[in-house]
C-alpha cells in the first residue's frame, strides 16, 4: 500500500470517528494522513471541524487558517477560522479572518453576522450595527443577521430592540439553533420571566437534551424562587453529563440559598476539582468553608484564598471586580486585613466610582489601624452613595474609639435620618447614651464628694461682717 492510499483509509476512519463522536481518534488518523500528504486543503478543514467539535477552538482556527493557505479561494476556511477564534475569545483576530473571507467573497452574508459579533465582543457596538446594516444590503432575510445584532442589543440593554430582532429571526428561520431559548433570555433581560420559562420548555420539547437550555431554565427557575423544579434541571444535566462543572456550581449555590451548607460544600468542591481555574466556585467554597468553621475546613479555606492571590500576583487582571471585592471580604474574614487592604485598593484604583469598594476598603483600613486613611476612604464612599448607612456606621464608630464623641453623635444622627429602623445604627446610639450616662454619673460621684467637703469647712473660714 502507498502513502497515498494509507492516507486516504486514514482520512475515512477519521470520518466514522468524527461520525460516532471519538474526537481524539478522528484527529490521530488526520494528523497521520497529514504526515504522509500535506498538501490537501479538505483534510485540513476537517481536522479543524475535528477540534472545533472537541472544543479545542484556537487549535481548530489554525486548522482552518492551513486549509486556507492551501486553497486561498475557499472563503469557508476563513470564515471557520473566525467562528473558532470568537468562541476561543479572539476578536480582534476572528475580524482578520473576516477580512480574508470577504477579498474572496464579498457577497458571503455570514461573514457580516460573524462581524456582528466579533464587534459585539470587543465592545464596539456602533460598528456592529453598521455591519447589520451591511449585511441586510446582501441578503436582507438572513435571520443570523438578526439573531447576532439581538446580542449586541443585550450588551447594551436595548433588551425590547433584542427581543424583536430575535423574533425576527425566529420568524425567519425558526430552525435556527436555539432561537427559543435565545429569545427566552432576552425576555429574562426585560423581567418577563413567565414568558421566558415558556420558551424554554417549548425549545425543550424540540430539544430535550440541550445542557444549555436545561442550565439556563434552571437559573431562570432558581431567580423565580421554584427551588424544587431547578433543582430537578440541574440533576437532568447530571444524568446527560455526570461532570458538568456548570450544574454542579449551580446546585452548589441552590443548597447554599436554602441553608444546606454541607451538600453545598460538596458541589463547590466537585466544581474546584474538575476545574481548578473557576476561580469564582473557589472563592464560594473558601466562604462556606469559613462559615462551617472546623479545623480542617479553615486550612482548606487559607489555601483556596491564598491559590487566589497567587494568581493575582502572577496575572494582576485575573479577577474582575466582583472577583476582587470577593476576595477581599475573604480576606477580611480571614483576618489577613493587611492583605484585604491591598486587593482593596487595586479595585479602588480599577473601578474609582464604586462606593462599596471604597467602604471595603476603609473597613480594611480600620482593621489595620490605618484611621486616617480607612476615615478619607470611607468619606470617598460617602460622596458617591450619599445615604450609605453602613458607612455613616463605621465612621461613627471610628470616632467613637478615637474619642470623638461630638463627631460620632453627628454620623449616628445622620444614619437615623436615612433609616430610623437600622438596628446596627441603634445599638450604636444606646452605647453613646450609654457613655454619656456614665460620664455623667462620674460627674455627680464628683460633686458628692467635694458638697460634703465645702460644708464642712464652712464655720472655719473667716467671716466678715458687711459693712454698715
């Protein structure tokens, strides 16, 4: 047998592969048909279809940029190369491929939905409108042209404007992918969640074993307070995919909001296990670590906070700021304040117009005797949330230890007028009563004892008679 035919028995195998879902096998025969002959553009392509379906998308994308050196007219290559390197995150590179597409086939409309995105992606939504507009120019029924700018839209919560361009494109091609439970979404946007849960089921019924619709109606029934029925979503992908990180995070956070702290530290811990990177899973099971309080649980916590922060030294933008503000209040928790005050003060520093992390930041501070600096960073917080009670709180309290009672009395004052009812706030003003009382009875123990002493010392002081 010549190398010519090995390849192409290679080549098939991979194909029935491909077929049954063995994507390791189906890329091994590729890359083997590859090695005898190089040179053919369609093994390329189907190598980059190979690791697509694997999830392996910027190595797919440079499958697909090989299938396009070797046929510079096959403007599919291109346009493949560029839906693999968005779903990998790579926008600004999917709009190359684009490019590459459109000098081969400047009438190719799917090229403009995936500019859409691409555009959507990288935040710059003007030019992905103009590309719709583009596009509709070539083919003005193209549904994917609608269902890509309904993204864009929800990006900017134009979320009534998404939810017509998604049943647009429902209307034109209802067998798009998930044109259902895509429109269902952006009714979750708007707050309709009883028309979202409809969709959902209907695009249920058509598809009952999508993952991510089953996912996505358990968060939607899980925002609507059913337990039970998400629960029963979350369980249903379990059945489909016993090690699906998504569904067990999720149950994890549903047994954490009923009270069910242990089975929810199992599934956190399933989570980190499968997938070590979810830095968010992390954090929420160092929390519930913490909450349960055991020995061996608050060393787990100290290495999942500490994994944490060694990321972040490594990779400064690794967290975001939710992911930062998270931290940090582990941190707090933990006690490890000089710590907190540092991821604290990055957040400030990311996010300056956000006044819970400037309180974050002065509780921090407080914390670490920092007075001064956690007194300009809680006023920081106060002039942009003015009615922040928890804040007029810690600088009550700050000037209270530092003896400054007018000042404390002032903050307490202020807080009860935002909210009479804030108990934190009142216990606060029972402890300055309190103070004052004391002070107070010091001051007449005082006085009881120097009254006596005058008296007594009365008919032994000189007298003089007034003058007649």
């Amino acid at each position: 047998m010549n190398d010519w035919s090995e390849a192409e028995q290679r080549v098939e195998r991979a194909h029935e592969f491909f077929e049954l879902g063995r994507w390791d096998d189906a890329e091994s025969e590729l890359r083997e048909a590859l090695s005898l002959n190089p040179y053919q553009p369609e093994w390329h392509f189907n190598l980059g279809l190979t690791l697509d379906a694997a999830g392996r998308f910027e190595q797919a994308a440079a499958a697909f940029d090989d299938a396009f050196e070797h046929d510079q007219t096959n403007e599919q290559a291109a346009l493949m190369s560029a839906a693999a390197l968005l779903r990998a995150g790579k926008a600004e590179a999917a709009l190359a491929r684009l490019d590459l597409a459109h000098d081969v086939n400047p009438d190719l409309v799917d090229a403009w939905a995936y500019r859409i995105d691409a555009f959507a992606a990288l935040g710059r939504h003007d030019e992905a409108e103009e590309a719709f507009y583009q596009g509709q120019q070539i083919d003005a029924e193209c549904a994917d042209l609608y269902a890509s700018m309904a993204e864009s839209l929800l990006d900017r919560g134009l979320n009534d404007k998404a939810v017509w361009c998604l049943r647009e494109a429902a209307r034109l091609d209802p067998t798009l992918p998930r044109i259902e439970a895509r429109l269902a979404s952006a009714f979750v946007q708007t707050g309709r969640h009883e028309r979202a849960r409809q969709l959902f089921l209907r695009e249920l019924r058509r598809d009952p074993g999508d993952i991510d619709t089953l996912l996505d109606l358990g968060d939607l029934l899980f925002d609507m307070n059913r337990l039970g029925e998400a629960r029963e979503k979350y369980s249903r992908v379990l059945e489909l995919e016993p090690d699906n990180a998504d569904a067990h995070a999720a149950l994890g956070e549903l047994y954490a909001a009923a009270g069910a702290e242990d089975d929810a530290i199992t599934e956190f811990d399933l989570v980190v296990r499968l997938d070590p990177a979810d830095g968010v899973s992390s954090r929420r099971l160092a929390g519930l670590l913490m909450n349960r309080g055991g020995d061996e649980d608050l060393v787990r916590a100290r290495r999942l906070i500490e994994s944490q922060l060694r990321r972040l030294r490594i990779e400064p933008d690794a967290l975001d700021a939710d992911g930062l503000h998270e931290l940090g209040c582990l941190l707090l928790d933990a006690g490890r304040t000089r710590d907190a005050v540092r991821v604290f003060k990055g957040l400030t520093e990311r996010v300056p117009g956000d006044s819970k992390a400037w309180h974050r930041a002065s509780v921090a501070l407080f914390e670490t005797g920092k007075v001064d600096e956690g007194l300009a960073a809680a006023r920081r917080a106060l002039r942009l949330n003015p009615r922040s009670v928890e804040v007029m709180h810690n600088l009550a309290v700050a000037h209270l230890r530092s003896g400054q009672i007018a000042r404390a009395r002032y903050w307490i004052r202020q807080a009860l007028a935002v909210d009479p009812d804030d108990q934190p706030i009142r216990r606060l003003r029972a402890v300055l009563l309190t103070h004052a009382l004391r002070r107070g009875l010091a001051g007449i123990g005082s006085l009881a004892i120097w009254i006596p002493r005058f008296v007594a010392s009365l008919p032994t002081r000189p007298f003089r008679r007034p003058a007649t």
